[in-house]
C-alpha cells in the first residue's frame, strides 16, 4: 500500500494524521481523501447490493451479517487504495481545479 490511507477499515487515527497533512502537503491529502470518500461510497454500495439480495438460513445469523459487514467495509478500502472505481481521480480533479481557482481569486 503506497498511500497513507488506512490499511483496515476501522483504523480512525489516520483523520489526526490526514489533518496535519492537509496543513503541509495539500496535494497528496486531496489524494487521501478523495480514495476515503470513495471508499465510504463504495462501501455503501456494496451494503446496499447485499440487503437486495436474499439471505437463506444457513447465512440468516446475525454474527455471520455482522462478518460480511465487517468484510465489505474492508474490501470497499483495499478497492479504493488499489484503483477503485475511478470516483477517486474524479473527485481529486475537482478538488484540485476548487483549489486552484480559490488560489488564483485570491491573487487578485
């Protein structure tokens, strides 16, 4: 993993650290954030597309649904820091060209 992105889903000390590098490498922490909201997104997804499908008694337990939540936040991360669905690019695109023309309107 090459990013500084959480490697397990539940890792929350890496908000204190994406603060303090927003402060000094604003770039990379647009990065970080934009692969966090992807994989808050996909997550999402992924929760909905199983409540959709139906569950048999032999998986109908709620330890098992608590295991297949734990297993999709945790794959919905390793997608996002592995390339994802590409909502990331898009979403540190935008925050970038947002950033810039904050920059070039306070230059005039």
């Amino acid at each position: 993993m090459d990013s500084g992105l959480a490697g397990v889903y539940n890792d929350f000390s890496g908000l204190n650290s994406l603060r303090q590098q927003a402060r000094v490498e604003p770039d990379q922490a647009a990065h970080e954030v934009a692969q966090q909201f992807e994989s808050i997104f996909v997550g999402m997804m992924m929760k909905a597309m199983r409540s959709a499908t139906p569950t048999d008694s032999l998986f109908n337990s709620d330890q098992m649904e608590a295991y297949m939540d734990m297993f999709d936040k945790q794959l919905a991360l390793d997608l996002s820091t592995n390339g994802g669905i590409g909502l990331a690019q898009i979403i540190e695109q935008q925050i970038a060209s947002s950033s810039s023309l904050r920059a070039n309107s306070s230059r005039e």
